[in-house]
C-alpha cells in the first residue's frame, strides 16, 4: 500500500469524499490516465468544483496513480452505496466523532470496533 503509484494529491474535501466512498474515479476507455469522475451525493461534484473528466500527469518520471487501485476503489465505493454499507459506516463515524465515553451495557461496541479498525490501519 505504500507505494508511489498509490499516492495522489488531493483538496481536502475531495479527499474526505474520496476516503468516505462517496466519490471515485472510472477509467475512460481509450484514453490512458484519464478518469471520469463518479459521485453517491447528487451535486457533490457541483458544490466542490470537481470536473467530470480528470487526467493524471507528471513531469518528475515518478509513477501515476495505479488503474487498479482506482478501480477497486471505485468497485468498493459501489457496492457500498448500493449494499447500504456506506451509510451505515458513516453513522457509525457521526457517532464515533459524538461519543466520548462507551456505554456499560456494549450499545456502542460498534464504534469501539470501528475506532480500532481505524487505528489498525495507520
């Protein structure tokens, strides 16, 4: 995972959008690093300023972004909104951000699990 062709640089808020599965990138066919862009929230991309259409490049020889982390991305972002998953998750981080202390009785094991999971992967 820690690899050049894994890194892109990002505003903040296409970044949060980005790692909250809301929106991803497909690639245009015929067309080498290019992507059209995909959102789960009508308007988002409207509201940010994200174009419909991105191309990769570089001028340093460093790698571009890997077409098939893009496209596993994109495939978990569309099975999560169209399972549900990705409303569920993003409750239990709305919670998790409310929460300060855990309940006795195990009612926010969820966002203890959550948390960790988080934790684990940095």
């Amino acid at each position: 995972i820690h690899r050049l062709e894994n890194i892109m640089s990002m505003e903040q808020g296409c970044h949060r959008a980005f790692d909250e599965l809301v929106l991803w990138l497909k690639p245009v066919e015929g067309i080498q690093d290019t992507y059209r862009t995909y959102e789960a929230r009508p308007g988002l991309k409207e509201r940010m300023h994200i174009p419909d259409i991105v191309t990769f490049s570089t001028t340093t020889g460093f790698r571009l972004p890997n077409p098939t982390y893009l496209a596993l991305h994109a495939l978990c972002c569309e099975v999560a909104w169209m399972s549900g998953a990705a409303e569920y998750i993003m409750d239990i981080e709305r919670r998790m951000d409310q929460t300060r202390v855990l309940a006795k009785d195990g009612s926010t094991a969820d966002i203890l699990s959550r948390a960790l999971a988080l934790v684990s992967t940095c």
